[in-house]
C-alpha cells in the first residue's frame, strides 16, 4: 500500500513539473550584436583619441613647422643677446670724432655735448641716423652728415644756413631766414646787417620773393631796402634806408605792386626835391590808383 502511494506520487511530480526551457537562439544572437556594436563604439572612440593624440607626431609637415618656428625665435633671441652685447664690449671703439667742414657759429663744446649724448655704442653699432638728426638741431646747421671711417673714426659734414634776412625772434631767441626762404634759429641774439622781415609764419619763402623785386627796382633810385612787413591782410610795408616807409598795400590785379613801387621811383626824387628846407618824408602811401601821399616827419 505504502509503496504504490510513493508510485503515484512519483507519478504525479512527473506529470506536472515542467520540462526545462530550450534556448533562444534568435535572441542570444541579437544580444551578441547589441554587446558588438557597444563594443565597436568604445573601441571607435578609443582609436579616435589615439589617432588625434598621434596625428602630429605622425604629420612630418606640422613638425617640422613647428622646428622651424622654434629655430627662427631661438636665432632672434641669440642674434638680440650679442647686439646687447657687442655694445657693452669694448670692441672696435670711437676714438676720434672729425669735423670735416666747421661752422665759425658753433663751437667745439657744442659739438662734444651732442656727440656725448648721441654717440652710444662703438664703432659698428653706433645709431649714425640719429646722431646726425641730433647735430642738425645746433644753431647755424641746415644738414649734417657722419659716415664711418675704418678703423675707429666718425667724420662729420655739416652744410651751414646761409642767412640773407631776420625774423622775429621766438621767445628771446633769434630766428633768421636763409636764402632758401627757410627760417632757422640763431641761438643768441647777433648785430647782423640783414634786412628784417615779418609776417605770418611760413610766409618767409614768399617774403623773400618779394624782397629781390622790390630791392632791384629800389636801387635804381639809389635806395636799399632794410625791412619788409607783411601783414595778416597780405598788405605790404616797406622801409627804406633813410627811414622812409612805404605804404604799398595788397597785391591787384589792376594796378600790381611793381607799378606802385614804379611810380614811387619815377616820380618821388623830384617831389622829395621840392619840398621846403628842412622838411623831411616820414610815410609815402603808394596805396592810390594814380598817384601817391606824403606824410611829413617831425622836424
């Protein structure tokens, strides 16, 4: 009795258990792609950051870029450091300074003041541009000029102003004209017998146009000319030797300057004759269209 109960119960266990699952074949296999393709983008990224981190030492073009960039500094540095250098050794010195053309109104303590202050370095590093501009800046020097003489000499050219008329000084220096038209400083004031001019800045140029057509036509009459005056108007004053002025007013198109200072030339030695004894001419305005006006001197 017992063991057909165990039979049974045997029996029954063995009908109601299920049987084990077989394996899925078709989702193993997606499962094997999905863990693939996860594994091929990790492996991707992986490459790429190698293949970035490689990319230069395997780009012949960027290297050597980059060597050559670093070559051209490092030169730039060391050709720097020598120039540096080369100047703080004694090595090929300036021991003579020649002045090749002196100018009587500049004196050699002038000279040596600027040559020290200008003349830094030695012989190969000296800054001839910049010394030249500074010895051009002496009074009574238009240009200048220093060259290099083998072994260790400097020669320097000066080119002096040639004054032909004064101007008015600039803040108690004197200022003179050259026979270019160009205004220049004297340094201190001079007794020079210059004619003297005054006018607007930068109408010295056309100043001294002037003053060779008013003087030739002036010395006919056996005067000379020892001023002119130009004012903001453009009206032109001039003095005469024996201090007579002369009213010559703006430049016109009907009657022109040289026919004013013509009918002073042609006509004032007579009118001056025959003026009373004792009677002199202080201004003559040649300011009229056909004639001209004396204004008497105090006696």
């Amino acid at each position: 009795m017992g063991h057909a109960v165990i039979k049974r119960f045997f029996g029954l266990s063995a009908s109601k258990a299920k049987a084990p699952a077989k394996p899925d074949k078709a989702g193993a296999r997606a499962d094997k792609q999905r863990g693939n393709r996860l594994n091929g983008r990790q492996g991707n990224s992986l490459n790429g950051q190698a293949h970035v981190g490689n990319y230069f030492w395997h780009s012949p073009w960027l290297m050597n870029t980059l060597a050559n960039s670093l070559f051209f500094v490092s030169a730039l540095l060391l050709l720097w450091t020598l120039l540096l250098v080369m100047q703080r050794l004694p090595v090929v010195p300036i021991n003579t300074l020649v002045v090749a053309t002196p100018i009587a109104q500049v004196s050699s303590a002038q000279i040596e003041q600027v040559a020290r202050r200008k003349l830094v370095g030695n012989f190969l590093t000296v800054n001839l541009d910049e010394a030249q501009r500074a010895f051009e800046q002496l009074p009574w020097v238009r240009r200048a000029s220093l060259r290099r003489q083998w072994p260790d000499r400097l020669v320097l050219t000066f080119e002096a102003q040639r004054a032909v008329a004064q101007w008015s000084s600039l803040e108690g220096e004197m200022r003179l004209v050259n026979d270019l038209g160009e205004v220049f400083l004297a340094g201190a004031p001079m007794h020079l017998a210059l004619p003297v001019f005054s006018g607007p800045e930068g109408s010295a140029a056309e100043m001294l146009g002037k003053y060779g057509e008013f003087a030739a036509q002036l010395a006919g009459v056996g005067h000379d000319l020892v001023a002119v005056k130009l004012s903001p108007r453009e009206a032109w004053q001039l003095t005469l030797d024996d201090g007579v002025v002369l009213e010559l007013g703006r430049e016109q198109a009907k009657v022109t300057l040289a026919e004013r200072l013509g009918r002073f030339t042609a006509y004032y030695p007579r009118v001056k004759n025959e003026l009373h004894a004792g009677r002199t001419v202080a201004v003559v305005d040649m300011r009229y269209p056909n004639g001209f006006a004396l204004k008497a001197g105090k006696s």
